[in-house]
C-alpha cells in the first residue's frame, strides 16, 4: 500500500463516489477512474488512427496487407535463417 496525498475538495469527491457506488473503499474507485481515463485515451487514439487512415487514402485492408509485408521484411532482417512465412 502507497499513500497520497490529495486536496480535502477531492478526498471528499471520492469518499461520496465509493459511497455512491457502494464500494468497498477509495482504492476501488481509483482504479475505476484509471480504467476510464485509459478506455477514454485509447477510443481518442483510435479516433485520430481511423482519420489519418481515411486521409492517407487506403482502406483497413490494404494496410493490414502492408503490413504483413513490413513483418516480412523485418522477419528476414533479424531473423535470416527462418525466411519468410
């Protein structure tokens, strides 16, 4: 167990949410959080990734099939003896 420090309004607001949500204690509403801000973070990226991948012009497909052919040729750098799959 770590402690932290917080301001009392923010204590506060997670002392009312775990009760709220009937937890068991702050830490599980912490960890809540955390998981919301990376799924947020993560639906944020794949936004930009799904723009920048209709502004490049090649459908999901065709980068899937670059792809694989970017695997191949870094599979042969490193790994000459195997060739590729």
């Amino acid at each position: 167990m770590k402690t932290i420090a917080l301001p009392e309004d923010v204590h506060k607001d997670l002392v009312n949410l775990k009760l709220e949500e009937g937890e068991k204690n702050t830490a599980e509403i912490i960890k809540r959080l955390v998981i919301e801000f990376k799924r947020k973070r993560f639906e944020e990226a794949s936004k930009l990734f799904r723009i920048k991948l209709r502004n490049s012009g090649i459908d999901f497909a065709e980068l899937l099939k670059r792809s694989r052919k970017m695997k191949e040729v870094i599979t042969n750098e490193w790994y000459p003896d195997k060739g590729s799959n």
